[in-house]
C-alpha cells in the first residue's frame, strides 16, 4: 500500500515565553497506541523530509482508514513521527502535525497505529485515573 506525502507549509516563528511559564504547564499531544491494531513495517525507506510516497506493509486497505494516526518509530527505534492518513483519494500522509521528530525512516521502520488527543494545558491534565478528561 502506497500513501502520498502532503506539501508542508513553512515554520512559523515562535512566540516569546513569559518568564514565569511552566514548561510542564503548556499544552501538548497525548499519544496511545492503539490495542490490537495489526503489525506493519515499512517496506522501503523514507529517505527525506520531502518524500513523496510512503509504502507500508498493511494487512489489508482497511487497515489504514482515513483520518487513522499512526507512529512511525518510536521506543527503541532510531527515529519518531506522528502522521495522519488523509481522507483523499489516493490515500496521502500528512507529516509535521504534532511536533514529533520528523526524519528519514529506514526500511523495517516500526508502523503503529495510534490515537492523538490534544491537551491544552498539562497543568489541569487528571492522568490514567481521570479517563484521559482534563478537568473543568
């Protein structure tokens, strides 16, 4: 299965930080693998930023369904990034969404299906005992 890589824009500078900012108070993105999700690896290397298509090994085309996340790396694997199967026709990956190290992957790369939630504020975050629900 082949999934086209979208354009990305160009970074945007970085507002200044307050002095008395809590770097464990900002926001951020809560990544989970997702249970039983069927075992995929890249079949051929992602060599640059600007790769145009991503081969992976999917058990089936429903595997990867629009709008699914999955991890390429991860734990133990030489790289890490975030990308979102887009809802187009042929399938395209987007990359750059969540602030994960964006990078060339090699062949064998670790594919995993995962869930992103956005979490604004860390600081109001419950954790495992709070059923992943920030607080009001």
């Amino acid at each position: 299965m082949r999934f086209l890589k979208r354009a990305s824009s160009r970074a945007r500078p970085a507002d200044d930080i307050p002095v008395d900012d809590e770097e464990s108070d900002r926001g951020g993105y809560l990544i989970r693998a997702e249970a039983g999700a069927p075992a995929m690896l890249l079949t051929e290397p992602i060599r640059s930023m600007r790769s145009e298509e991503f081969p992976v090994s999917a058990p089936s085309p429903q595997a990867l369904k629009p709008g699914a996340h999955c991890l390429l790396g991860g734990p133990g694997e030489p790289t890490c990034e975030v990308v979102q199967v887009s809802v187009a026709v042929p399938r395209r990956i987007r990359r750059g969404m969540f602030g994960t190290i964006a990078s060339p992957h090699p062949a064998g790369t670790v594919v995993t299906l995962v869930s992103a939630e956005h979490i604004g504020d860390w600081s109001r975050w419950r954790g495992e005992d709070g059923a992943g629900q920030a607080d009001a």
